[in-house]
C-alpha cells in the first residue's frame, strides 16, 4: 500500500533543497559560505534535511528481517550510492580517485545518507528486544554525532596515528556522521508524530525554540569542541523543528492549489536529481566578481544575487532532470527511478 504523501513535508523538502543550492551558490561561486546569511542558514539547512530523511525512512510496523533489509539496503544503494558515482566521475573525471575523501567532491550527502540507512538498520536490530528500543536509538546516535564531531574538531592531532584507519574514516565520510543525530530524530518524530505535534503546538515550546536557535546563531563560533558541539546539536535541533512546525502550520499556503506549494513540492520530489545536477550548472566564474559583491556591504543585495543565481541553477536541474528521465535507462542509472516508482520518487 503505498502511503500518501503529505504535502507540507515535500514543501519543506523542496525549501530545503533551495537552501542547499543557495549555500553552494555562496561557496562554489562567490568563495564565501557566510555570505547573503547564509552563516545563519548552515545552521538549519542539513539537520532539516536529514529529519525529513530518517522522516521518510521510518515506516510503521517493518520489521528488519533479512529478506527485508536485503531487499531495503539493495535499492537504496540503487538510488543513492550508483547515481552519485557515476555522477562523480562525470563531475571530476581525470580526479576521480582523489576526491573519495570525507566529502567526494560535493557528493558526500548521497553517500553518507546511505550509511546513515545503515546506521540506522544495525541499531535497530541491536535494540529490537529492548523495552525502550528508540530511546537506546537515539542515544547511540547522540554517541555517534558527538563522536564524530570530536574526530572533526582534533582531526590534525590524531590522523598521524591512525595509520590506514584514516583512509578508511575518510572514505566513509565519519565526520560528516555527526548529522546522523538529526536522521534518527526525524525517524522519531515520524513514530511517535501526534505526540510530536502536541509538544510543537505549543507556544512556549515554540517561544523556547526560536529563543535558542536566535541565541545559538549569535553565540561565537570557537575552537573549543565541547562548546561547538553544543551549538551545532542545540541550533540544529531548534533550526529544523522551527521550519517544520512553520511549513506544518501553514500547510494550506503550500498545498498543490498554490503557486508557492505546487512549485515546492515538485523541487521536494526531484531533491536527488537537483542536487546531483546542479553542480554542474554553479557558474563559477562569477568568483571574480566576489569582491566587488562584498565590498557594497549590503546584505539585501547579498541575498537578492545569491538567490537569483541558485533558481536559475535551480532551473536548469529541473529542464535537465526532465529530459533525462524520459529515458527509462537514464532515469534508473542516474536517478535511481524504476517506472513503477516514479510517483515515489
């Protein structure tokens, strides 16, 4: 039985895809990552990416017997693991091998989205028998993030006695499984979900949650790990449950009737192709410009180019997606899309 889909959750996917192009725009063309505010928006955009995916990988009642996580890691490898290294060839080419560090080139999300499908699977099954299976979950998680993050913060100071094990971290993206915290809360939110929006309901929790985000965001950032960590989990904890309880309580201005949702929702449907394309369409040479942009100090102008610029990239993912996937083949090696799952996907 295939589940209907809920329209706000692929509004706020698209929105967060958005931010995802915004971000690189910043980066990849213009050489600044806090640019156009988007020093605030790091801290929100990948935790609400990665709750909405443990979100969508939750399903009630599975039980992970072997024909079922055979069958579950077999086609999420499908989807995530082939398209991305066959894109990350025609992306890097003659620079392939040297870009399958921690974050392949840009490509890192689809990679370490597959290990947190994982992650996630190992734990449950280690949990199955517990009387408070999720919260073990969630605790092996938090061990998981906080771990990571450590590994990240004194990476310089420990990789020379790692040996080949630094190869291998590198390769399976370790310190990016610091977001793998926010997957298994979305996986959470999705399972106990009434309770979920009972306590989002709320105004005070509401009143809390922007209150700390706001703080986190105008915490400075240091080189102490503890300190960093705690801003990384709180604003991103804050950041992802602020966007959801906005795009849940005004659902009716993204639903299908609606300019504004229908758009949303088509890009929250095409996530995996817009962000495999895109970084082919980042006009990079923009970066000469980069100084002349930053010099105005003008954060609206910031944000008005910076913008403009991730649509049109935007744009050009959708026309490019579309044409690929009228392609059976194409649109299975590349985007991971059986026929009978296009409505899926």
């Amino acid at each position: 039985m295939v589940q209907k889909r809920i329209e706000y959750i692929d509004a706020m996917r698209g929105f967060t895809m958005i931010l995802v192009v915004y971000s690189h725009v910043c980066m990849f063309c213009f050489g600044d990552y806090f640019m156009a505010f988007n020093k605030v928006l790091f801290l929100l955009r990948l935790p609400c990416f990665f709750f909405i995916s443990g979100w969508l990988f939750y399903k009630a009642g599975r039980i992970w017997d072997s024909p079922t996580v055979r069958q579950v890691i077999s086609h999420k490898f499908m989807v995530q693991i082939v398209p991305t290294v066959i894109f990350l060839a025609l992306h890097e080419r003659t620079q392939f091998f040297h870009q399958l560090g921690a974050f392949k080139g840009g490509y890192w999300f689809t990679f370490g989205l597959f290990v947190f499908f994982v992650l996630y699977i190992l734990s449950s099954l280690a949990f199955q028998r517990c009387r408070h299976k999720m919260f073990w979950m969630l605790l092996t998680a938090l061990v998981i993030s906080a771990t990571a993050s450590w590994y990240d913060a004194n990476y310089r100071q420990i990789s020379g006695q790692l040996g080949c094990g630094r190869e291998i971290l590198g390769f399976l993206g370790f310190v990016t499984w610091r977001y793998y915290l926010f997957f298994v809360l979305g996986a959470i939110a999705k399972k106990y979900f009434d309770r979920f929006l009972e306590l989002t309901d709320r105004h005070g929790i509401q009143f809390i949650v922007v209150a700390l985000f706001c703080l986190m965001a105008a915490l400075p950032v240091t080189d102490w790990w503890s300190w960093a960590y705690m801003r990384f989990a709180v604003s991103g904890i804050c950041g992802m449950v602020m966007v959801f309880t906005f795009f849940r309580q005004f659902a009716s201005w993204f639903a299908k009737e609606r300019p504004l949702g229908r758009s949303l929702q088509y890009v929250g449907t095409r996530t995996l192709d817009i962000y495999l394309l895109h970084f082919f369409f980042l006009p990079e040479f923009l970066m000469t410009y980069r100084d002349v942009l930053l010099s105005r100090h003008q954060l609206w102008l910031e944000i008005i180019v910076v913008l403009v610029l991730a649509l049109v990239v935007l744009g050009l993912c959708l026309i490019t997606s579309y044409v690929l996937r009228l392609s059976p083949f194409l649109a299975k090696y590349l985007f991971g899309v059986q026929k009978s799952l296009n409505s899926k996907l």
